[in-house]
C-alpha cells in the first residue's frame, strides 16, 4: 500500500515538474519573442531617428545658406568693408599690407583641426570647381605651417610687426578656396582683409577622441609642424598651445602627455571657431561625419558656386605601418594614405600620375645631411630615369602594336 502511494506521489510530482517546466518554457519563448520585437522596434527607431536627423541637418543646412545669401546680397560691403579695414588700420598704425586692396583670390575657407577630413574636403571642393571649369582650385593647409609659426611668434614677442606678415599671406592668396587648420587663431585678421567676399566653413570631427588619437599619431609620424609637440628633433614649425594664449605657463604645457596637448589643441580650435563666426557674413558648419551627406554635398556647391554637388571622397587615412622602417613612414603614407579608390577604379592614368607624384615630391626633399645621402639620392635618380625610360620604350611598343604613331607622342630628352 505505502509502496503504491510513493508511487502516485512521485508520479504527482512528475506530472507537476513537467508542467511547471512546461510554463517556464513558454514564458522564455515569449520573453524571447518580446525581445526579439524590442530588437526591430529599436533597430526601425534608429533608422526613423537617423533619417529625421539627417532632414533636420539638411533644413539648417538650406537656411544657413538662405541666409549667408540673403546677408550677402543685402550687406553694403565696400562701404563697411573699406571704413572696418580704414579703422583698424589706423587705430593699430597697421600700414603697408593693410591699407592696400585685397588681390586675394580666395573666396571659402575651410578650418579644422586637421585629422579631421580636411584632405577629403579639400578634394570636394576641388571637384565642385571643376564641374565649373574656370581653373579655381582648391588646396589643402596652404600656408597653413606659416600661419601658424607666425602666430606663436607674435604671442611670443609681442611684435606687431608680425601681423603685416600674416595680412601679406592672406592678401597674396591665389587659391579660391584654402582647407585645413593654422587657420582658426589669425580669423580676426582674416575677416578684416577679406572677410566679406569669403564663406568660412567651420568643418568638425564629432568623435572627439578619434580626433585626438589620430592627430598625436600624426605628429609621431610627421612631426616637421609640431613643435611644442611632437619630442622629436625633426620639429621645426611651431603650433599654437595654452601658454601662447596665458592658460598655463610653457614648463605645465611641456608636462603634459601628447593626448593631452590634443585635446587641448582639439578644444581651442573649435572654440577659437565659434567664436569668430560672428564675424563672417557667410559661414557653414560641417561635421566630417556628414560629408557625403547630400545636403551637405550641396551646401558645399552653393558655397563654391556650383549648381552641382561635388562627389563624396574619403582619402588620407592611416594606412598599416607597423612593418616600414620609422623614416620610411611618411613617404608611404602620402603615398598610400591619400589615393582615392574610387578614381584609381575608373581612370587607368591616375595611380601612375599619384605615384610619380609623390616619388618627385619624396626625392625632392630627400635628407641631405647623413653621411652618403646625397650619394643616394644621385643613384635613385638615375635609377628612376633609367626605369622611365625603359617603361617609355615599351609604351611606344604597345602603341606601334595598336597602330598609334609614336612618332606624334611627346619626347623626352630628345628620344
């Protein structure tokens, strides 16, 4: 009899146990299910979001450029730009380069940090002036490094004389549009001389931290610019720091590790920006991020004068360097880090012009001090015309084989 009842007991129990793992089955099921539907609702979310943000950047965009328009066509420019520029002059005894008119060509001015799509934007613009085919370029940090020593070297001496220099600079510009950093902390200067026929494009990596890591690591790779910087003897141009703005003595800012510097340099740059937009009538604001955004494609026309949207480009990234000798770093990087992928798929000729480029630009500031370099260089170079050369004579076979006269071809040192 006990026997019988353990028996049904046990069997209760089952019975139960089955259930009870019956129930929590099914409430993983639908806890699985919940989660899976929370996973769509997020991820359509996400994409609803983005496409709001994207439209919402597209409108500030569109009035930002209504109303630079509206400021240009309205504002008495001659008038106030020659009385501003008259004022200044004579309250800093400013005479020479300031009281002359401005020559300069230079009509967008793109600032940034650097290490932040400067190059790629350089390369847009470039783009959209060609869709005009007038001969406006485009060029990235031109006189960037100058701007930049000259600046440190007014805050360190104090000699007002400095700013003729800058305003020479500025004035002798020959280039429509100029990209890239050196420019942020002279922007006073540059509104005064031509402030009024130029659009300043505030352009912004969003990913703070990628910024900085990729500006100390461009400063160990190519530290000619970064004094103050890089601790590198190879340093020759100074950038401006927190002590030539009185934020901290020279001996704190030397203390501070390389991140540190750019974080500060990353701060003070767009701060540097912002606070001088005010004295554009023309400005655009340009996260890196958004560049290939249509919006901002467009926004960047309009600011060129083009009636069609420069194609999107992604160049000068860091490419792998850990197996190239240190002195070899920079060369390849120029060389790798700045080819456009997209052109190298569709036009046969460019990689050989981007190589030949950069091999003239690398022998040409070959170093010249070390024991045997100038050996070196001697044979490279006729290494380089032997192989030239030889590849031209195979270029003229080819096109015998095609039926193209080689005759016709252009010749090089008379062959």
């Amino acid at each position: 009899m006990r026997a019988r009842r353990w028996i049904e007991a046990q069997l209760g129990f089952d019975a139960r146990l089955e259930a009870e793992t019956q129930r929590l089955v099914e409430e993983l099921k639908a806890a699985q299910d919940d989660a899976q539907r929370y996973k769509r609702v997020t991820e359509e979310m996400g994409v609803i979001m983005g496409r709001l943000r994207d439209e919402r950047n597209g409108f500030k965009l569109e009035c930002e450029a209504a109303s630079a328009e509206l400021r240009r066509l309205t504002r008495p420019r001659a008038a106030v730009s020659s009385g501003n520029r008259a004022a200044r002059s004579a309250s800093n005894d400013h005479r020479g380069p300031a009281s002359r008119p401005s020559s300069s060509a230079l009509r967008v001015l793109c600032v940034g940090t650097g290490r932040d799509g400067t190059t790629s934007l350089a390369r847009m613009m470039q783009d959209a002036f060609d869709h005009q085919d007038n001969g406006d370029r485009a060029v990235h940090e031109w006189g960037s490094s100058e701007l930049n020593e000259l600046f440190c070297q007014l805050q360190e001496t104090n000699d007002r004389g400095i700013e003729n220099q800058i305003r020479r600079i500025i004035l002798d510009c020959p280039h429509a549009c100029v990209v890239g950093n050196g420019y942020a902390a002279v922007l006073p200067i540059i509104a005064e001389l031509v402030g009024d026929q130029i659009t300043l494009v505030h352009l912004r990596r969003r990913d703070r931290a990628a910024c900085i890591a990729s500006l100390a690591e461009n400063a160990v790779l190519a530290p000619e610019n970064h004094v103050y910087y890089a601790d590198s003897p190879n340093a020759r141009r100074k950038r401006p720091t927190a002590f030539h703005f009185a934020e901290m003595s020279k001996q704190q800012w030397m203390e501070l590790s390389l991140t540190d510097k750019f974080g500060w340099y990353y701060d003070k740059t767009h701060s540097l920006i912002e606070n001088y937009t005010s004295l554009f009538p023309n400005t655009l604001a340009v996260d890196m991020e958004d560049l290939a955004a249509d919006s901002v494609r467009a926004a960047l026309a309009r600011a060129a004068g083009s009636t069609e949207a420069p194609r999107a480009f992604h160049v000068n990234r860091f490419v792998d360097l850990r197996h190239v000798p240190p002195d070899r770093r920079s060369f390849v990087q120029r060389l790798l880090g700045q080819l456009d992928f997209h052109k190298l798929g569709h036009d046969d000729l460019y990689g050989v012009r981007e190589i030949l480029n950069e091999l003239i630009y690398h022998l040409a500031h070959f170093p010249d001090q070390a024991p045997g370099a100038l050996d070196e260089l001697r044979w490279t170079l006729s290494e380089t015309h032997r192989l030239l050369n030889q590849r031209l004579d195979d270029v003229r076979e080819l096109m015998e084989r095609v039926g193209v006269d080689s005759d016709a071809a252009p010749r090089v040192n008379g062959q």
